[in-house]
C-alpha cells in the first residue's frame, strides 16, 4: 500500500494532562519538524506521520505513487494534493491514530488544508470525526527558523539509513565523523538538501505553504515556537504551546499565542 512504512512502536514517556489529538507541525525545510516530531513521539506515544518519509518509503520501493513523485521531489516542488491527500486518507485509517497523531510536513497547500479539514472536520463547524485523533480539533504549531540558518541546517543534515537519527555536521554532530553515534553506520544525505534544491522548496514554501499557516492562524488553535534554540528548549516550547493549545480547548477564532 502506498502509506507502508515500516511502523516503530514507541513507549510514551511523558504525561500529557489531556489527549494529543491531532497536532499539525508546520514550518520551513529545515526548521526541525522532523526532529521535534520524534521528541513529541517518544513522550506522548503518538505516530508521526511524516509525508515527506512516506514519499521517499515510496520512492525508493518504486510504487506506482513513488514513481510518479520522483521528479517532482527531486526538483524541489510539491507532488499534487489527490496523490498526497489520498496517502494521508489511508494512513489517517489505522487504528494507531486514535488518540492522536502529528502530521509533519502536511498541509501544504491550501488544498490540503481544506481537504484535511474537511476529512477530519478540522475546521471552524467542529471537531474531528473521521480519521481518528480522538474527535478532536487540529491544533497546528509553526516553528520559525531565519533563512540562513536553514541553509545551514539543510546543508548540514544527514541521516542514519538505519534508525533514522537526524545529525547535522555543525550543529549536533556523530562522535565519530559521518557514523551513527547508536549503530555505527555510514550516514547519508537526503539527495534533496543540497543548496539548489533548498532555494527552490523554500520558493516553493513561501508561494504555497506560507499561506497555509496563515489560515490556521486565522482559525486560533494556533501558536509560534522560535526553532533558532537548542532542541530541547525548542521541544519544551512545542509542548507547552499543546498543552496550552488543548487545555485551552476551542479559542475564537483570530486569537494566537506567540511562544518566543
Ligand atoms: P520533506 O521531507 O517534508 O521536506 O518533504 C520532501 C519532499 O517531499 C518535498 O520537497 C516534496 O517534494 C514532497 N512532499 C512532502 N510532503 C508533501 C506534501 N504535503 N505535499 C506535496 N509534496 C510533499
């Protein structure tokens, strides 16, 4: 199936006062969404539920949707809302999704948004239904990061094969030069974080994701984490931001809170 990922299975370590339910991470290439995903994973035992992972899983086992995004990924651009949202519908379907779940990487177009709204009933008439997530709304968390300091963290990225550990050569890099501190293998570099590449996917974020954020924004359920901080200070600013985010319940629409 298209969503086939091989699935880890996480004990949560942390307490989270209320259900997660749905939590939409959104930002930039590079801000950490990956990284943070996995910190709000391990506490809360929740799936990630990254498209860009399901779309290289997918790629690199040459399915019909693999082959169809592999241009368009290498290039930068986004491969089109019907196959995406379609792979999200599917994984949106397994039962591990019932108290919630962090989409990484999705919306990212309008086109999703309002597709996931409407799948789920994310938007202003009311509380998810569909797709698990436990009934309840989406709150969306957007972490911001300066354009230079994603050059750097893109530039800088790799990735063991193996367990999937980020490192970045100068910001959090192996003990030993190019391996993975937990197993020992060679890491790699995503064949899309080169410097050209990024140039075109943050034309592309600006153009086409930037307005997504803005409409979640507007709907409340909404809040700002600086990514320019030492990941753990980034990951307690995202988990404050969804406890208050869900303890708070349904803000009017228009109002936000800024986590800075
Ligand atoms: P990411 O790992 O999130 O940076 O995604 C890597 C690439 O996968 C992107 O540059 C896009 O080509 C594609 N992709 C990931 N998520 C989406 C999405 N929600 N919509 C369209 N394309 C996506």
């Amino acid at each position: 199936m298209t969503s086939a990922v091989a699935d880890v299975h996480v004990e949560a370590k942390g307490s989270l006062q209320v259900k997660p339910g749905p939590i939409l991470l959104m930002g930039a290439p590079g801000v950490g969404k990956g990284t943070q995903a996995k910190e709000l994973v391990a506490k809360w035992g929740i799936p990630q539920i990254s498209t860009g992972d399901l779309l290289r899983y997918n790629r690199d086992h040459g399915t019909p949707l693999g082959l169809k995004a592999k241009a368009i990924m290498a290039e930068g651009h986004l491969v089109p809302d019907e196959l995406v949202n379609a792979m999200v519908a599917e994984r949106l379907k397994q039962p591990d999704t019932a108290n919630g779940y962090i989409l990484d990487g999705f919306p990212r177009t309008l086109g999703q948004a309002k597709w996931l709204d409407e799948h789920i009933g994310a938007g202003p008439d009311g509380p998810g239904r569909k797709g698990g997530g436990g009934a309840l709304p989406v709150i969306a968390v957007s972490i911001t990061v300066g354009y230079n300091e994603l050059l750097r963290r893109i530039t800088g990225r790799r990735i063991c094969p193996v367990c999937g550990t980020i490192y970045n050569i100068y910001l959090q890099p192996p003990k030993v030069d190019e391996k993975c501190d937990l197993d020992g293998t060679p890491l790699v570099r995503r064949s899309d974080d080169t410097e050209e590449v990024f140039r075109e996917r943050m034309r592309t974020y600006e153009s086409q994701t930037a307005p997504v954020v803005e409409h979640y924004r507007a709907l409340g359920r909404f809040e700002e984490v600086d990514g320019a901080q030492a990941v753990s200070a980034v990951a307690a600013g995202v988990e404050a931001a969804v406890e208050r985010l869900r303890s708070s319940g349904t803000k009017a629409a228009g109002t936000e809170t800024k986590t800075k």
